[in-house]
C-alpha cells in the first residue's frame, strides 16, 4: 500500500494522462520522465494513455499503465474516424473518469501532459470538474490555439491574431490546408464549449514566462498558475572548453518553422563550420544553400550529448514562440554558448553577450552577424542552470503543486 507523501497534504496516488506511452518528442519525454520520477519518491502512480506502445522503463519502474490501444489522430488510416475521434473521443472520457473513481480524493491527483494528438478534448470534464484534483501541463498552445502554436505556416511568421476570431477563422495558417484548418477550429470550438478548457482549470502549469504571457488572455483569471521549466538530465563528464570546439550546430526537425534554412545561408555568410543533427522536408534545401553543411541524421540521446560536447555553440533559429527550448538547455548546461531568437522562449535562459547572443532579426544576414557576435562571448557557469532544471528540482515543484490542488479541491 503507498503511504502519504509527507508535507504534501496526504498525497498517495497520481494519474498521469497524455496522448502516448512511449517517447515520440519532447512532450512525450517530460510526461513519462515525470511519472518515473514521481515513482521514485514512493507515490502510487498509474499512467494513462491513448496510443502505445508503452515505454518499457514504467512498468518497471512499478508504474500501471492504462493503454486504451488506440492509433494517433494522423496515423489512424481511416481519416473520417480518426477525425471524429480527434474532436471527441468517448472511449478516453469514460475509461479516464472510470479510472479516477478507483482513487480516493483526499489522496489523488490527475496530471494532464496534453490531448491534442489521441486522447482529445473529451478528457475536459474530469480536468474541470471530474473526481479527482487536476493539474495541466501547457507544452504547446492547444488550449487557445487551433494550431497550437500561434504560427502561420503558410507565412512562416509568428500569428498574432485573437485564436477563434474572425481573423483567425478566415485565415489559412495550417501546415496542411484549409480543409484542415476548419477541422481545427471545430476542434477547437468543442474544447471550449463541452471540453470546458481551458475554462474549468484550476492548477495550470506553464514551462515558460513567454508561454504564460502568451497564452494569459486566454485562462481562467481564477486558475493558479505554476511555473515549472522541463527537467533535463546531464552528462556526468564535463565537456572542453567551447572555445576550442569550431562547430555550430543544429538539432532537430529541419522544417521551415524551425529556421533550418536561415541558419545554413547565415553558417554560409560567416564561414562556420555547419552540423545539423536532424532530418526533416527542409534537409534538400540545407544541402543546397550550403553544400559544405553536414547533416548527421536523427541521432540518439548520447549521440547528441556527445555532439553538444564538440560544438563551439548551439545555434536555435526557430521563428515561432516554442514553449521551453530542450536543447538550448542542454547546450547551456554543458558549458556551451546559444544563439537564439529574442522572440522564443529559449531566450529565456541565454544573457546577451554571457552565455550566448540574443538575434533581434530573423534574416540570414542578422543571424551571421549573431555568429561573429560570439567570440566575444567568454566561458560561463552552468551550475546554476543546472540545479535550476534538474530533475531533482522538477519532481519537488511537481509535488507541492499536486499539495495545493489537493488542499484546493478539498475546501
């Protein structure tokens, strides 16, 4: 039998809900590094999810695992169910709120990582006023957003229109096309009106200020907001100085909204060494705008360790807000420089001219002035970024939050 965490308000159990069980992208990576560690400090924790498979390391670690076996909204090959179910899914309604009825209240919480992918908004009522005391996870923008970025792919530029007003809806910003667009604003209609989100929220988690002010027009003026950045993990071994190292490097998807192709001209204007570490529709275009780039393929976790540690700096060129920025942090807190876009949430962690360089423009030529920017840049610390978002960090934070909303859902 668990025992109450103490301290924490009696707290014994915590579902962690999200669209998939196994790591498929960072979002993925901070709900079922989460749960583990939320194991670890001896809580009762079940995962629940739409789509598997399911990440061995849970039910290892000890942790039930709910699987309803459903495909993803964009892999499911029947495209009319998949885009029915992608608005409302009753299976995930019922079988998530059967579910918390096995918990008794006074000990458990729900922790909600995101819906837009599986489980859909339908999920809404037992955040909003299900059984059990509920806390979400903003990673993206879906609980405003038809997107869920606040971008517009067909302009490549960051949108600032009211999501759900009469701008937005005569807009075709899909990454896909307008057919798409209208089945993401339904989507969207429904979260608000039947889903009740992001309206019946009480403990909101942000993982950024950026996001907070971003999305602050749009929550519940009632809802307590928690700020809780991702947990990263470092390597033991403490990377040569930057100083040494010629490479800027890449990592990620290459896609238009991630800047890959600025990068590679601006790379090409400064005369630096280019690695992309990644793959994606714009890989064609790097390999034309400048042929000397390496572009290394998707890589694992040590791989890209091992290459974060032979880089000069980590160049993150992406032209939207993002959320957090995973892997400025990892560069940072292995001692290398970033150079990244005032406007993203990665910036959040570099100081101009301390630890990396602030771009004010999103050209090529700006971001190769931002890269001879950088010599002037000396050694720096990581320490204190890394004590800030470590995991050890993370779980604490998770855990007098989960003490609030239980004390909250009580009164």
């Amino acid at each position: 039998m668990s025992k109450a965490v103490p301290g924490r308000g009696g707290l014994k159990s915590v579902i962690v809900a999200y669209d998939f069980a196994h790591i498929n992208g960072g979002q993925a990576k901070v709900a079922i590094e989460s749960a583990l560690l939320l194991a670890a400090t001896g809580l009762d924790v079940t995962y629940f999810a739409a789509a598997g498979p399911a990440d061995a390391r849970l039910e290892e670690h000890g942790i039930r695992v709910v699987l309803l076996d459903q495909k993803d909204i964009l892999s499911d090959p029947s495209r009319l169910k998949a885009a029915a179910r992608g608005i409302w899914n009753t299976r995930a309604r019922r079988e998530l709120a059967a579910l918390a009825q096995e918990f008794d209240p006074a000990s458990a919480v729900l922790h909600c990582h995101g819906y837009a992918k599986a489980l859909s908004p339908s999920i809404g009522p037992e955040l909003a006023g299900g059984a059990l005391a509920a806390v979400y996870t903003m990673h993206e923008y879906f609980l405003a957003c038809p997107n869920g970025g606040f971008y517009d792919f067909k302009k490549h530029e960051i949108c600032t229109r009211k999501a759900l007003s009469a701008g937005c809806l005569r807009t075709n910003c899909d990454v896909r096309h307008p057919a798409h667009k209208a089945w993401r604003a339904v989507r969207q209609a429904v979260t608000r009106g039947p889903g009740q989100l992001p309206s019946g929220l009480r403990d909101i988690i942000y993982i950024s200020d950026l996001q907070r002010k971003v999305m602050a027009p749009y929550l519940p003026g009632g809802a307590r907001m928690h700020y809780v950045p991702n947990p990263v993990v470092f390597p033991d071994m403490p990377a040569a100085p930057a100083q040494d190292q010629d490479i800027f490097l890449f990592i990620g998807r290459m896609s238009p909204e991630k800047g890959a192709r600025i990068f590679a001209e601006a790379a090409k204007l400064a005369g630096v060494r280019a690695v992309f570490v990644g793959d994606g529709p714009d890989a064609e275009h790097v390999r034309r705008i400048n042929p000397a780039a390496e572009i290394t393929g998707w890589a694992s976790p040590a791989e890209v360790e091992a290459w974060i540690a032979r880089s000069r700096a980590l160049v993150f060129p992406s032209l939207w807000y993002e959320t957090f920025g995973l892997t400025p942090a990892e560069a940072l807190g292995q001692g290398r420089p970033v150079i990244t876009g005032a406007w993203s949430a990665a910036a959040e962690f570099v100081q101009d001219g301390v630890n990396g360089i602030l771009c004010r423009d999103a050209s090529p030529a700006a971001l190769a002035e931002a890269i001879g920017k950088l010599a002037a840049v000396p050694g720096f610390d990581p320490a204190p970024l890394r004590d800030f978002v470590s995991p050890e960090r993370h779980v604490a934070r998770l855990l007098e939050i989960y003490g609030t909303a239980l004390a909250g859902h009580q009164a």
